[in-house]
C-alpha cells in the first residue's frame, strides 16, 4: 500500500518532500509489467509517470483511489485524459519546465549534421585527416520549417533568428497575431508550403490521432531534396517506413530523430542508414530541466493530495465518483 507510486525512473531531490508527507514507493521498472502494475494500484492516490506507463482506462479502473497523475514531461499521448477526467483524477505536468533543453538539442542535432560532426570525428580518430570529405554547409540564409510553434517550437525560432535563419511555421491551433508568432518573426503557412520551401524542418507537435504519421509518403516528397528533418517531438509523427524510402530513394537528405515510433525501438532498417542520427529520446534530459519537471509536478501532487488547485494541469476533471 502507498499514498505515491512512481513507475519509472524518477529522481530528484524534490521527492523528498513528498517522501517526508505521503507514503512513497518508486518502482521504476513498474511499467513494463501492466498487469503487476494494475494490481499494485489498489489504494495509491496519487502516481508518477513518465511517457512509457499506459495510463488507460483498464489502469484507472484499478486506481478507485487515485486523485492526481503527475506526469514527468510534457507529451500527454500515454494518458487517457477523458478517461482520467471522468473519474474527477487530476493530470498535473510541466508546460514549459523543459523548453529549453529541448530547443538546445534541436541545434546540437542540427549543427552536428550540418557540419558531419559525427564521421569527421570517426576519420580523425581512425587517423585520417580529409578534410574536404567533411565541407559542411551554413545555417545562415537557410530556411527552418518549425511544425508546431508551441512553448518549444517558440524557443526553436528565436534560436533560427540568431544563426539568422529564414522562419516559416505551421500551426493549426495558432493566429498570425499570437505572440509566439509575432515575437519570432515566423510566417505561418500552409504545411505543404513549409515542406516544400524549408531546408530545415523541426517537428514539435503533439501527438494524436489527426497528427499520427503527419509526415508520410505523400508529405514526404514534398520535401526538398537536400532538407533535412529533426523530430524531438513524438515518433509517431513520422512514418518510419515512409522515412526509410525517402531517404534510400533520395527525396530528403537526412534526418535526425530523437523520438520513435517503438520506444525502445526494436530492430530497424533506419539504423543502416548513414544519413540518419539518433539519440534515445533525450532531448529534454539535462541536469536543469529535470529538476525543474519533477520539482513542479511534484509541487502540484503535493497540492492536489492536500486538498488544494494544481497550478499546471492538462485537464477539467469533474468530481469523482
């Protein structure tokens, strides 16, 4: 029994606070097993959660006393938010905490491509010095497709402006005079207009059903031949097989992938590719944006189990039944 079940790997010192007020079992390999984690439910009030527990209803079925999930990032894709806000269950995240860190990753993956960071260092270390294998091109000039202009794609563009960068976005859920647009200096445009004129494209909307393989075959070839894409958002963004084509068959450059469809992918034919460069889904993972996400999530469990309003929530609960 326990008051706060954390299902994965959740450190930091804000716990402790939580530890010092509630009964606190962190499990953090919880989340591989559904079912021992359902039956490990019964009276908990309150759980952690990063992106790979399932918070769906067959888990708030078995949480009669969960009142708050606080969710360590800010893709809600793996909450049942109309299930959760059913049952009165708070969804405590947050909005902006780690922006920052993303936004700075998208640049090291940009740049490291841009200037063949990657196999220059390869050559040197294997003692070759060929420098005119490694000519890299500019950020300058050039032009960043921002999908989704949000508290992360925001940051992304006035970061483009300072390589000073062309601006375009796309964002349905945006109007030319919101200030993410205005301050940037973005032009918002139609998706196939981005794709088509961008040299850059910077995934960062969320997932959902209407945004699920966005970028398919089809939008795929819509691209420039030597553009390249960079997801730090969710994998299921893009079509991975779609991907795979387009860059065997040429159509883009390359592609930089923080996130995948799998996590943790299994076996893919994208990493034969030598266009292709990966990190595990660490975009956000930086010694200042993990306490700043686990200390305010943890602020707002703290806040809802002691009878009070979260201050960043993701839903409008109605009172539990």
């Amino acid at each position: 029994m326990s008051d706060i079940l954390l299902t994965e790997e959740i450190l930091d010192p804000s716990l402790d606070a939580l530890g010092s007020r509630y009964q606190v079992v962190h499990e953090p390999l919880l989340w591989k097993d559904p079912e021992a984690l359902r039956a490990r439910l019964a009276g908990v009030r309150a759980v952690l959660v990063r992106n790979m527990t399932r918070v769906d209803r067959a888990f708030i079925e078995a949480a009669p006393s969960l009142q708050v999930v606080g969710r360590i990032g800010v893709g809600l894709d793996n909450l049942d938010l109309p299930a959760l806000s059913e049952r009165g269950v708070v969804v405590c995240y947050p909005p902006e905490e780690n922006a920052v860190s993303v936004a700075e990753h998208v640049f090291a993956l940009l740049l490291a491509f841009a200037r063949k960071l990657l196999p220059a260092d390869r050559a040197v270390r294997e003692g070759r010095w060929d420098r005119y294998s490694y000519v890299g091109f500019e950020l300058a000039g050039k032009t960043l497709g921002v999908m989704g202009l949000g508290r992360i794609g925001f940051r992304v563009a006035l970061r483009a402006r300072a390589f000073g960068m062309r601006l375009l976005a796309y964002d349905p859920y945006l109007g030319a005079q919101h200030p993410f647009v205005t301050e940037s200096g973005a032009e918002l445009v139609p998706l196939e207009r981005l794709l088509r004129e961008a040299d850059v494209v910077s995934c960062h909307l969320p997932l959902a059903p209407e945004t699920r393989h966005l970028l398919n075959e089809e939008r795929l070839r819509w691209m420039k031949r030597e553009a390249l894409l960079i997801n730090t958002a969710r994998g299921g963004l893009v079509d991975e097989a779609a991907l795979h084509t387009a860059l065997l068959e040429g159509v883009l450059a390359g592609a930089a992938l923080d996130v995948r469809e799998e996590e943790p992918p299994g076996a893919s034919p994208l990493h034969a590719l030598p266009n292709v460069l990966f990190t595990p889904h660490i975009a956000s993972w930086t010694e200042e944006s993990l306490h700043r996400v686990v200390s305010t999530v943890a602020a707002d469990v703290d806040r809802v189990l002691s009878g009070q309003p979260a201050l960043n929530y993701a839903n409008f609960p109605r009172p539990g039944r």
